[in-house]
C-alpha cells in the first residue's frame, strides 16, 4: 500500500446476476488532484464510484483511504471517512432554500430544534474560505442549474470532504457554466480536496486533469498524464478501435419542405415570452441547427415543435399540414420522431421496461398490440432488435429502464425514435451524456437519416456538434433568430460571440 495516495482502489470486482461489472480494477487518487475518469457507458465507472460511497459493496478487493484499509458499507460510513459524490442528475428538493438543502440530515440543533444561525455561518465561511459566492435564501428550483451545481458542491464542503467525486457535471452546463465550475474546482482543489472527474468530454478532461484513466469492460485500461496523449488516443483507448470525433459528410441536396414555422411566439413558464416571432423552415434532406446559450428559448421552441407546450401566436407546419397545438399524439401520428432535452421528464417512464419505453410511440399499433391486447412477443422481438443495433447495455429487454445508466437511457429514446417510420426529426441535445464512441453512432446515423432524406432540426450546446451536423446554423438569442448562414461559412469563435452577445447578422438565406 502507497500512502501517498489519499484513495487507493485495490483488486476490486463487482457482478450484478452473472454480469461483471468491474474486474479486478485497481485505481489511485493522489491528495490535491483533479482525477479524470473516462470510459464507454457501461464501462463500469459508476459501479466502482457506487462501491467508493458505499452504495454498493464489492465482492472482492480492499479501499484504502489515506493508508488504512476501510469497509464503506453505506453513504453514512462514506461521508464519514470525507467522501462525497454529486451525480449527474441533482439530489436536490426544489422547493427547498439553498441553506435547506445544503445541511439536509446534518442539520445543525439547538435544543431540539436546527441551529439556522450556526448553519448560515457556516455557510459563510464556506462561501469565502473557497471563494463561492452563494445566496443560502434563494429557493432551489428558481436557479440556474450551474448555481444549483454549487450547491450541491455547497453541501459535499459542509460535511467536510477530503474526496469529491464529479459526475458527467458538465453534461447540463452551458460553456460559460463549464468554465465557471472549472474555477471552482481548481480552488478546491487548492484547498486541499481532492477530485475525481467522471466524463465523455475528451477536450474538457486535457483542460483540467492532472491525470487520466480509462475504463474499458470493466477494467482500468490505462492511466496517463494530459500532455502524453491527445483526445484522438484517449478515444481509441475508450473504444479499443479508432473513431472519427468529426463525421465527414456530404454536401446536403434539400429537397421539399418538410417542417415550417411561421411567427411563432410562445410564453415561457412565467407567461413572459419566451420564443419571439420565429419563422424558419426545414426541408427533406438537411439538418438546421439552432445555437444558442442555455435558456434562451430553445427549450420553449422545442417544446412547442413537439406539441408539448402552448403557442400563443404563429403557425407549425408538419408534412404540409398545419398542426394543432398542445397535441404531441398528432405530431407524431404526422412524422415527428423527438429525441428530448429532459429525457427523465419527456422521454422515458422509468418503471418501465426498456422494451416497453421502445414502443411508447407505437404500443397500439400493430405489430405491438390487436384491438385491447398487446402482443408482448413482438415487443421483446422488437427490443432485442434495437438493444443490438443501438449497443445497449442491459441485463435484457425486460430490465426496468430506471436501472440502466444515463447514456443507456438516452440510447433506448434514440433507439425508439430512429426506428419508427419518421419524416421530421427535432434532436435536442441528442449525445447528452454518450460516450465518444455512441456519439460517433449517433452522428452517423443523423447524417445517413438526412442524406436519406429526412428533415432534421438539432439543438445542442455542443458547438463542435452543431458546427459539424448542420448545414444551416440558427442563432437563437433572448427568444430571437438573430443569425443564419450556412454552417460552413462559421467560424467557432464567431458562432460562440454571437450567441452571448446577440449581434445581429444579416442573412444572405431565404428561410
């Protein structure tokens, strides 16, 4: 044992009903670094952070932390020994206030009642020791979600951790977000915590690692420093074959439109606008890329298209047909495929199997159902199929998708919707939260999708992902179109300035 590490992992193995999970993985976290951890889904990097805080137990293999060999049976044991994790998706109660939330089940007393006094002071020194600004008043679900990030940073420092583990935090974050948390964590770090970094973002990692390992079939393939290698190489080490982080493709040759909106103003959720006098159209055979900063009304555009959210003023146009709102049945009925923003909100019932939630668009269809009955051999024939095609890991059709990982769960939605019989495509976000390797297939089957003459409509944070799908680049700016070219004629730089400043362009494009 190497007590220079604060966290050492030694021969740990892990097997849910037969399946392995981690193979004798051996895994290091020196103090006063930031420990980036990449790898496939199901690579099995969630089940060894699950066993480091104590939600699961190995079945063989030791954690040692700061030298000495300890038995983390639960979360509780976890926190204890100064680990602490913040996954993907918030464990936040949004109705709660930021203080609230942050000393949950650490609550400070008082007699029998919680000290507030002793908690907010606490949460003051916390906010200049580490040089986080925080208002403990404001309620949760009101903040952005790099502000909600800090808090649940804000409550791993309250019950004093030595370990933090981050996982996929970006995946939600906009690129001024992203570098934000950098900031934070580099201070954290040079306040003594330690971090380990779980991502697919190859270029985020040789920004802000000190050191990298890959996963790979459950096993550490690999462990490097960031100026040995380059994201080219960490990608083949996560795949175990070369992938192509660019897709090439051809020039598009748009054909019949396909997709219309004409003046489209909808609210947002406060009945402020939210989308302002929007027209554009999308024809068979290209993908039109909407590009903006998180929260500038993509979501409420998106939710419109998919007959989700209520328009106030304008027009939706699916197959030369105008389109009632609030009818997301009728859309699909005319040939929307909709891959979510919020695929635990809109694109999946968690309950149920991931056979069941790959037939939500066509369960009363044949061949999935006659009359009153489902016809549940078809549904698993029909599973089988897609959990091969789309690289699904699952213990089978039958699992519940509530047990699959994030990027799992993305890959049932996606599964769905391809392979349906669809005219118009609205991806949002479509490789959130996909390894290098799903995103490499993700992309390739929008290009051949297109070049087979589907309409596409791609929202993204990812500007790497909007530069290199589209073929036309929408700027949406304060619920506005501000800008359109054609992809080719952007420049990253410029597509990131207009986005956070709203210059105008003037268009050469007939939309």
């Amino acid at each position: 044992m190497n007590e220079s590490f604060l966290l050492e992992i030694r021969n740990v193995s892990k097997s849910f009903s037969g399946v392995l999970a981690n193979s004798q993985v051996d895994f290091q976290l020196k103090a006063g670094e930031i420990h980036a951890l990449l790898g496939e889904n199901g690579a099995g990097k969630s089940t060894l952070m699950n066993i480091i805080c104590g939600l699961y137990q190995p079945d063989e293999g030791e954690i040692f932390i700061k030298g000495r060999s300890q038995d983390i049976r639960n979360p509780r044991e976890a926190i204890k020994n100064g680990i602490g994790m913040i996954h993907q998706h918030f464990m936040l109660i949004p109705g709660f206030t930021s203080l609230e939330n942050i000393i949950l089940g650490s609550e400070p007393a008082r007699g029998l009642s919680i000290d507030f006094k002793k908690a907010r002071s606490r949460i003051a020194e916390l906010s200049l020791d580490f040089g986080l600004p925080i208002d403990p008043d404001s309620i949760t679900e009101n903040l952005p979600v790099g502000i909600q990030q800090r808090v649940e940073i804000f409550k791993a420092l309250y019950r004093k951790v030595d370990v933090l583990i981050l996982d996929e935090p970006t995946a939600v974050l906009t690129p001024r977000e992203t570098d934000d948390l950098f900031g934070v964590m580099r201070r954290l770090v040079a306040r003594g915590v330690s971090i380990i970094f779980i991502t697919h973002k190859l270029g985020e990692v040789l920004a802000i690692a000190d050191t990298i390992s890959v996963m790979r079939h459950g096993k550490i393939k690999g462990t490097v420093r960031p100026d040995e290698t380059d994201e080219k190489r960490l990608a083949a080490m996560m795949v175990g074959r070369e992938v192509m982080l660019r897709i090439d493709k051809s020039p598009a040759r748009p054909g019949r439109t396909i997709f219309e909106v004409q003046h489209l103003t909808v609210p947002g959720s406060s009945g402020i606008e939210a989308v302002s006098d929007v027209s554009f159209r999308v024809r068979a055979g290209e993908i039109i890329g909407i590009a903006g900063v998180q929260g500038n009304g993509q979501t409420e555009l998106a939710e419109a298209v998919a007959g989700l959210r209520k328009v106030k003023i304008g027009s939706i146009r699916l197959s030369g047909k105008i389109m009632p709102s609030l009818n997301p049945r009728k859309m699909i009925e005319n040939g929307l495929a909709h891959i979510p923003e919020d695929r635990l909100k809109y694109g999946l019932v968690l309950p149920f199997s991931v056979a069941e939630n790959q037939v939500l668009c066509s369960y009363y269809k044949a061949p999935f159902a006659r009359f009153a009955w489902r016809n549940r051999y078809e549904m698993i024939q029909n599973s089988k199929t897609l959990i091969k095609r789309f690289d699904i890991r699952t213990n089978g059709p039958a699992a519940p998708v509530q047990t699959l990982s994030g990027g799992n769960q993305q890959k049932v939605i996606i599964s769905r919707e391809l392979s349906r019989k669809i005219f118009f495509l609205l991806a949002n976000q479509p490789t959130r939260g996909l390894d290098v390797g799903s995103i490499e297939y993700v992309h390739r089957q929008l290009i051949e999708m297109r070049d087979n003459g589907l309409g596409i409509l791609l929202i993204s944070s990812e500007l790497d992902e909007i530069l290199s799908l589209s073929d036309i680049i929408l700027v949406i700016y304060r619920g506005r179109v501000v800008s359109s070219r054609k992809a080719a004629d952007f420049t990253k730089e410029e597509l990131g300035l207009i986005m956070t400043r709203g210059i105008e362009w003037q268009s050469d494009i007939s939309l």
